[in-house]
C-alpha cells in the first residue's frame, strides 16, 4: 500500500506522461492530416491529368508506368466490373477483383474514394485515392495511392523535443506533489470520521477514490453501501425489463393479428352493408358478394388455426401420426392448389417419387408454406427439387438479407424492409416446429436480390 505523497509524486509523474503522449498524439494526427490533405490534392490532380491524356487503352500498360515514374505514385486502372486491366506494382493478371475495395465503393457515390491502408504489395503504409471516369466512353476507376509511412519518422523527432521539454515539469513536479499530498494528509482523519458518521445515518455521499491507505478505508466503506444500492437496482432492473419483454410481445401479437384481420374485416363490412342497403340487388350480384364474404371468413378462420398451430407447436401439444407417403404425389396435391391462387405462376418439380415416413398433413402444410413464399416474393419459376435426402425450394426472388436470415424462423417476425412480409410472423416459425417435430432440419441460404433456398433435410 502506497503512502499518500508516494502516490501523488507517481500521479503527477502519471499526468505529465500522459499530457506528454497525448500532446505528441495530437501533432502526429494533426501533422499527418495536413500532410495527407496535400498528397489527397497532388494525387487527385495526377488522376484528373491522367483521365484526359488517355483516351482509349491502347497500350495502358505502358502508359501507367511512364506515370509511375514520373510521379513515383502507384497506379492501378480497374473497369467497371472490378477487373484490374492496369497495375504499376504487381502482374494485374494475378491481381483479384477490387469491386469490393473501400476507395471504390466510396468512388462510385461520391466524386471520390480515399482510404489509408497497408499494402502487401509494397509492405508499407499507403493512401488510397480512387475517381470513376470515362476513357473511351466507358466507366472506369483510376486509383493512385502514395507511401505515408514518413509520417512515423517526423513524429519521432517531435516526440524526442517534447520528452526534453516535459522532463524539466517532471522535476517540478515532485517538489509540488510532496508539499500538496502532505496538505492533504491533514484532511483525511477529518473526512474518514465524516464518512463513518454518515454510513451509521445511512446518508449517501460521492467521493473520489485514491488509492492509499487512508483512502482504502473510505473505498471499503462506500463499497458496503455502493452494494447495497447495486443490488436493489439490479432486482428493479430485472422486473423492469421482464414487464418491457412482456409488452413488447403483447404489442407485437396484438399488431400481427390486427393487420391480418383488418383486410378480410372490412371486404366483408362492405360487402354487408352493400347488401344491406340495396334490397333490389340482382340474385347473380348478391351471390358473388356472399361467396366474398364466405372466402374472407374463412380467410379469417385459417388466421386463427394458423394462430393456434404456432401455439400448440410451441408448447409441445401438437400429435403427429407417422406413414410412409410418396414425397412428389404430395407436392403435386399442393401445387394443384397454389396454382389456383396463383394461375400465372409456373411452379416445376424435379426429382422422383421417394417414399418418405412422416405426417403427410403437416409436412404438406410446411412444403406449401415455403412454396406460397417463393411465389409470393419471385416473379420466376419456383423449382422443387427432391432427392433421397432433401427437397429444395428455389426462387430467383428477393431474397432475405444476411440480418434477418438468424430471426426469420421466431414466432411473429416479420421482415417488413424492401418488401418482404411474412403476415402474422407464423409461416417460417410454423415450417422449422413441424420439421423439428419430424427430426427434420431447415436450412435457409438465401442472398438479397439473388433469391433464396429453402432445404429440408431428412
């Protein structure tokens, strides 16, 4: 344990380093802003040079290098797929696709991309510029990047003036250090008696904590009292948060089944009062307006089926009676039926007709699910393959972003974002209970904008 001017004189000592690092940090971000800020206008110059003096690839190999010397900047010209077609530095042709790059991506939305990086080509530090432009009518990137790795030299240099400096303050230091730890020496038996005064009150207090041995005393004592308060807080923070969880979860089923009914409800209130109202309606128009009301009833009805499956699922209630059933008939049975709802779509199966042991009715009604989502999200052929050991469900849709693909199988969520929706939240949830019900596993790759695939394993 540390006696108190000991550990003033090490503090004081502490704070002048610090001030020290931090003051020798400062230049050496401010000194490298300033120089990249000018190599960033020199290279951005040479690019808009570069640009106007090539107007077509003709012989560009040569050209990049005749820049390199004359500027002693690399150059790397990349087309509009994110092939290298000239490089200054290495063989472009074993040079990998640079799409992907931060300058370029950066280039293609601003007037242009910057970035400093280590460089395995040349092993040091280099600042990346990058600017799309035209040669030959055509989109390209022009990137030149420079070696910043001088920087580290001049901060040497800075920090060995300063280090001279701050040792003169050092040698102060001590000498002020030890006239105010014995200042404060005097303090401590009077506060160390306030604080026990106020623990036996249970009064609260704030005080800063040093590490000494008089201080180490007020530190155990303020803990007693920090834990007391902590674990109070802890007991309120879990209650808290189970009644948001619970709430949360209420909002959430409440919305879901509001936004399902809503729809169905209001065909149904209009088609009523429209009956209601026209006495003279004729017998053709009226039995359209009840087959209306009829579908979106049992519309309505299939919400709350669907709803009390997800909750039977869940709970482990829900019976399956196995049989060996032919994989492909079952397909075609549901294809059938979505093809009604779905009279344009194109739905192809590929595969034979394997036998499988499982409960026909909820395996088709997982199949069906996931076949309805890729028709609903896709405007191409959906394709389901089987084998002995999967049936796969592609579509060339959407897609589901690499975000959602962790959560789409919770119970009621729904990716709401570019167009996705899965209604109540149930559809997936439903598919992966059943599958785990069959010891089946449901793996989903899936790409935005590229489509997705959906694989039952058996």
């Amino acid at each position: 344990m540390l006696k108190i001017h000991q550990f003033f004189l090490r503090s004081f000592i502490l704070i002048f380093l610090s001030i020290l690092i931090l003051i020798s940090i400062v230049i050496y971000f401010w000194s490298k802003a300033i120089y990249l800020e000018q190599i960033e206008k020199s290279i951005l110059s040479n690019i808009n040079t570069l640009s106007i003096a090539i107007p077509n690839l003709n012989n560009i190999d040569k050209k990049v290098q005749e820049i390199k010397k004359a500027t002693n900047l690399r150059v790397t010209i990349i087309n509009a797929e994110g092939k290298v077609v000239a490089e200054t530095d290495k063989d472009k042709t074993l040079m990998e696709n640079h799409l992907d790059r931060e300058e370029v991506i950066d280039a293609k939305i601003n007037d242009y991309g910057e970035i400093s990086r280590y460089s395995n080509t040349l092993n040091r530090d280099l600042l990346y510029i990058a600017k799309e432009v035209k040669i030959n009518g055509k989109n390209y990137y022009i990137r030149m990047s420079s070696d910043i790795s001088t920087i580290k030299e001049y901060f040497i240099k800075l920090s060995l003036q300063l280090i001279a400096i701050f040792s003169i303050f050092l040698l102060l230091a001590f000498v002020v250090s030890y006239y105010i730890s014995n200042e404060i020496k005097k303090e401590t038996d009077n506060i160390l008696h306030f604080l026990i005064s106020l623990t036996k009150k249970r009064e609260s207090i704030s005080l800063s904590v040093f590490h000494t041995k008089e201080f180490f005393t007020i530190n155990r004592l303020l803990n007693k009292v920090a834990l007391r308060l902590q674990k109070k807080e802890k007991t309120k923070a879990k209650h808290t948060a189970k009644l948001r969880l619970a709430n949360k979860q209420k909002d959430e089923i409440i919305s879901a089944i509001s936004h399902e009914f809503k729809n169905p409800i209001a065909i149904i209130t209009g088609y009523v009062q429209t009956l209601q109202n026209d006495k003279d309606l004729p017998e053709q128009m009226r039995d359209k307006f009840l087959s209306k009301i009829d579908s979106n009833a049992t519309k309505m009805t299939k919400i709350i089926d669907k709803l009390r499956l997800a909750l039977k699922l869940e709970e482990g209630k829900e019976h399956i009676e196995k049989r060996k059933i032919h994989l492909k008939d079952v397909c075609n049975t549901l294809c059938i039926d979505l093809k009604d709802k779905y009279p344009n779509r194109v739905i192809e199966i590929k595969g034979d007709n394997y036998l499988l042991e499982a409960d026909e009715t909820l395996l088709s009604m997982a199949i069906s699910n996931l076949v309805e989502n890729a028709l609903k999200y896709s405007e191409d052929t959906v394709t389901i393959e089987i084998t002995d050991k999967y049936l796969k469900v592609t579509d060339l849709g959407i897609g589901i972003s690499e975000m959602e693909l962790l959560k789409i199988t919770d119970k009621f969520y729904r990716v709401s974002q570019n167009g996705w929706n899965n209604s109540l939240g149930l559809g997936l949830f439903i598919v992966n209970s059943i599958l785990v019900l069959h010891d089946f596993k449901l793996e989903i790759n899936s790409v935005y904008n590229q489509g997705s695939e959906f694989t039952i394993k058996y």
